[in-house]
C-alpha cells in the first residue's frame, strides 16, 4: 500500500476550485472534497486503488477518484426503480390470481350446471324407465285378467251347451247319457286374442267314449261377444 501526502485537486492545478464550486470554503456541502481542503490533513484510503494518503484533498492523488461517492441520487432512483417494480411485478400477480380464481370459478360453475343437468336427466330417464316398465306390467296384468275372463266366459258356454243337450235328451231330440261339452275357437277369435271383438266355436256335447280315449257325441256351433260377455248356440255345424 502506496502512502503520500498532498494536497490535491482532481484535473486542474493546485488549489484551483473546481468549475461551479466557490472558493469560499464555507460555500461547500459537508462532506464534499472542497470542504475537505480546509481541514487538516487525514489519512485516506482510496475506495478505487486502496492507496493510502495523507491529505486535505477531497480526491486521491493516485487516481483522482473523490473519497465521498456522489451516489445518493443515483442510489434512491435505483431503490424507487426496484419498488416500482416490485409494485408491477405484485399488481401483474394479482392480476393474474384474479383472473385465474375467476376463470376457475366460472369452470367449477359450468362443470356444477353441467352435472346438474346430466343429474336430472338420469332422473328423468329412470323416472320414464318407472313408469313405462309400470304401465306394461298394468297392461300385462289388466290382458291377463281379460284372458281369464274370457276363459270363464267359454267354461259357461260349455255348460250351457251340456244342459242344453241333457234336455234335449229328456226330450227324446238325443240320445244319451251326455257326459260333457267342450268347445273349440275356429277361424280366429280365440280368448288369447285380444284384439278380437268375437269368437266363433265349434263345439261337441259327448255321449260316447272309445276304449282309446276318442269321443264322440253331437255337434254345436256357437259364437262369443267379448266385450258384453254374451253367447248363443245352435244344434249342428
């Protein structure tokens, strides 16, 4: 380390002031070099090439860079910069937070609706499902109902026909013993058809039974209204 003393100006000759600054030492801000060339001689070490100095000069004489840095202005433009960027940089985030809470918040709210709406059509279609399987087991049971009755309404027509023969028989019309009547649907109309208004049967009072299980006996022809339940016979085909 490089130790001198001297009193020193920076660029110009000895103690000439420098341009814009007073010679009037009093004129001079604390803590500027001016100032310093009034007061006794320091020891300093330059900030720049660290040699060490006795003087009264504000600047080294090695190198002629001012012991005091005029920085501050710059220092506290560089600290607003930083703050103003640090503001940008947390309204930007904010922003950004902002947006994205929104946007999350209105996909949360159709994924919601969208849910919703596919709830209630499941519903609707497990309603509707309910009801159709509902209406065909009605429908089911109101035909099997209408079968049993009609089956009902050919067992009166074959008793019917049975006590007919049997006064026949009393008449003398027949001959007998007649053991029973049955009847059979012919050209459609039968009670498993639904759709038929009518029926039209053919029909046999039995007076006699065969060895092999055939019969035979005496031949009616009658015909059947579904809807009022009603009937009529005759003798012959």
């Amino acid at each position: 380390m490089t130790t001198s003393a001297t009193n020193n100006s920076p660029q110009g000759g000895p103690g000439e002031p420098e341009e814009g600054v007073s010679g009037n030492n009093n004129s001079f801000p604390a803590g500027s070099p001016e100032l310093a060339d009034s007061l006794e001689p320091q020891t300093r070490v330059c900030r720049k090439c660290s040699v060490q100095s006795l003087t009264v000069g504000g600047y080294c004489p090695s190198c002629g860079t001012p012991y005091v840095a005029r920085r501050r202005f710059a220092n506290v433009n560089k600290r607003l910069v930083a703050i103003a960027t640090a503001v940008l940089i947390i309204v930007v985030a904010g922003i950004a937070i902002s947006l994205n809470v929104q946007h999350t918040n209105q996909v949360n709210a159709e994924n919601a609706a969208a849910a919703s709406a596919a709830e209630a059509e499941d519903k609707r279609q497990a309603e509707a499902t309910r009801a159709s399987q509902a209406a065909a087991a009605a429908k089911q049971a109101a035909d099997a109902t209408k079968r049993a009755q009609r089956k009902l309404i050919v067992t009166s027509l074959e008793d019917s026909i049975l006590k007919d023969a049997e006064s026949r028989v009393g008449k003398g019309v027949l001959e007998g013993p007649i053991t029973r009547a049955s009847c059979t649907p012919i050209g459609g109309g039968s009670s498993d058809d639904l759709t038929a208004i009518t029926g039209t049967f053919q029909c046999i009072a039995v007076n006699k039974t065969e060895a092999d299980g055939s019969s035979s006996g005496y031949r009616f022809s009658a015909t059947v209204n579904w809807n009022d339940a009603s009937y009529s016979w005759h003798l012959g085909s």
